[in-house]
C-alpha cells in the first residue's frame, strides 16, 4: 500500500480488550 | 483514489490477542511439557512456529486440543518463547538464552535463533 495516495493513520485501529471485564 | 494505513494495527490484534490469553478466551489447545501446562490459540502458535504449523496442517492432527511435547524441551525456554508469540518482547536472561535459543530451534523459529545466536556471540566478545 506504500506510495499511491496512501494516508498514515497513527492512531489505535480497532477496539481494545479490557484486562477483564 | 487512495488508502488509510493503520500503522499501529499489526500491535493492536496481537495486544487483543494477548488480552484473550489473560483472560483464557477462545483458547483451543494446551501444550503439556514434563508435567507443565501452557494455555494458547493455536492461531497464534501456528502463525509463529514452523513446528505448529506442521502439526496443525496436518489433517490427521489438526483438531488436536492437548499436545505433549518432548520432555527434553525446557519449560521455561518455551515460557519465554510464548510470551513472545503474544508479545513480540523477547526475554533474554543470559541464564536462559542458550535454553531460549534451543527451544525456538526444536519450535522451528529460526529468526528468533538467529537472534539469539547473535546475542550470545556479541555477549562473548563483550
């Protein structure tokens, strides 16, 4: 995906899991 | 035309997968070593050792839930050796790594060998 009108997201990409519930 | 990359995303599934550990969800298999029990997804094993992936492609042994391996393998080399299938962190103590080194061989985890070969040998020239 490098190059062709590629923009960087920096930040978190999906939901995180608790260390429990 | 064009595309977002997530940068940080490869880190975020393995975080997530590492919290599924913790928490023992979705885990399918338990590795027995000389009386010791380890808890994994067998995703995770097979995406990281060549000798789980030949167990688990395997159709005859792919629905395996409980794997003994061989008693000669170190527990704790392979302690260390799953935390960094879940963490990409490799603990090196230099009591362990020659332990660490030879469990990733047995688990056919040549970059971490490689790795460790590495560590020991500018060990000994320090």
């Amino acid at each position: 995906y490098e190059g062709v009108n590629t923009i960087k997201e920096m930040g978190r990409s999906i939901h995180e899991i608790p260390r429990q519930e | 035309d064009g595309c977002i990359q997530f940068t940080r995303h490869a880190g975020d599934v393995l975080l997530n997968f590492n919290r599924l550990r913790s928490r023992n969800i979705l885990m399918d298999v338990t590795i027995q070593i000389d009386g010791q029990r380890f808890c994994a997804h067998r995703a995770v094993l097979v995406a990281c050792s060549g000798l789980f992936y030949s167990i688990f492609t395997d159709p005859l042994k792919s629905n395996l839930s409980a794997i003994s391996l061989d008693p000669t393998v170190d527990p704790d080399g392979f302690a260390i050796l799953l935390d960094f299938m879940y963490t990409s962190t490799l603990t090196l103590k230099d009591s362990l790594v020659l332990v660490t080194m030879n469990t990733a061989s047995y688990l056919q985890m040549e970059h971490v060998v490689d790795t460790c070969r590495r560590f020991i040998k500018s060990r000994e020239q320090s």
